[in-house]
C-alpha cells in the first residue's frame, strides 16, 4: 500500500509541474490584489505573479490544517488524560470495594465457623442430657 502512495504522490507531482511548464506565462502575469472597503480607504497590493500568489495561499491553507491538526490533537490529548484519570479513580474504587469484600467474606466465614461450633455444642449437649 505504502508503494501505490508513493507512486501516486509521485504521479501528482508529474501531473502539476507538467501544468505549471505549460502554462509558465500564464503563471508568471502579474496580479495586483484590491479591498474597498466601505468603512476604510482602499487598499492594493503591489503587483504580484500568479504563481507566487498561488504558494502562498497554499503556504497559508496549509499552516490553517496544520493549526486545526494541532488543536485536535491537544484536545484528544487532554480527554485521554482525563479518562486517565477517571479510569485510575475507578481503579482505587474497585480496590477498596475488593478489600471490603475479603473482609466481609472472612466475617461471614468465622460466623458460619462459630455457628457450626454452637450447633455442634448444643447437640453435644442434647447428647449429654440424653444419657
């Protein structure tokens, strides 16, 4: 897969500088940007070629993905560490609900042992009486 990337890529890169060599004299007119607006005096750019102005929208398309890349990534960043979090918080959780339970457990175990020696007590003693 990482080769038919390669090779488009590649096949791209063909298709626009043979773009850009046939049509340099297009690209190389000058373009001379102009905003009016109403609230402002108007204001013009001094005369620029095509091409130069086409890198730099493309410099400056590309730096606005960049940034909105960055933020995504801060903003996944900082949910995993508060999943993080919350995970570790639910992890102490379980350990002192598993804690509780053992002691419980070894509770109801020595009441169940106490009870059976009560009940082997009284029968010994319901023997006893019987004789």
């Amino acid at each position: 897969m990482r080769y038919i990337k390669v090779f488009l890529l590649v096949l791209l890169f063909f298709v626009v500088m043979m773009l850009f060599v046939q049509n340099q004299a297009s690209f190389s007119d000058a373009v001379t940007l102009k905003f009016d607006p109403m609230f402002a005096p108007a204001m013009a750019s001094a005369p620029i070629p095509r091409y130069a102005l086409l890198l730099i929208c493309f410099a400056l398309g590309a730096a606005v993905v960049l940034l909105m890349l960055m933020w995504d990534r801060v903003a996944l960043s900082g949910r995993a560490s508060a999943a993080r979090r919350r995970a570790s918080s639910l992890q102490k959780q379980l350990d002192k609900m598993t804690a509780e339970k053992q002691k419980l457990e070894a509770a109801l175990k020595d009441a169940e042992a106490r009870v059976k020696e009560a009940e082997a007590k009284a029968e010994a003693a319901a023997q006893n009486a019987a004789e």
